[in-house]
C-alpha cells in the first residue's frame, strides 16, 4: 500500500474536508475529500474504511487530468 497522510481542516458547517497526499510513483499528489460528517474522528474513520475506493478514484481522476488547482477533489462515495 502506498502511504497516505491525512490533514483534517476544520470545515464543519458543510462537513468535514480531509486532505490526504497520494503516492504516485516517487511524486505525491494532493487529494481532498469533501464529507458531510460533523467532526474530523467521523470524516478521518470514513477515509480508512474507504481506503483502496477512494485512492482508486482518486487515481483515476489524476490520470484524466481531472484536476481543480492542481487538487484532485473527491466526495463521498
């Protein structure tokens, strides 16, 4: 598995934004989730239960190019 690091922002009105980096090869890419949990421990829980889904996506959205400043942007699955 490729390591992930995970940054909570504190977003709370519209749900937690976590942001995580993505090994791809030797580069790392910025990723964020968008999620509609309350607090950071129920956002944080989603991602590692979600884990290889939501790197997946992500990976996929990176290699269309699917990029919003220079940030693949995921939500919820």
């Amino acid at each position: 598995m490729k390591p992930v690091r995970i940054t909570p922002e504190d977003n709370s009105r519209d749900g937690q934004l976590i942001t995580f980096l993505l090994a791809i090869g030797a580069e790392r890419q910025l990723c964020q989730l968008q999620t509609t949990f309350r607090t950071v421990d129920q956002a944080s829980s989603y991602l590692h239960k979600h884990r290889k889904e939501l790197e997946r996506a992500a990976r996929e959205r990176f290699a269309r190019g699917e990029l919003e400043d220079g940030v693949v942007k995921l939500t919820m699955l």
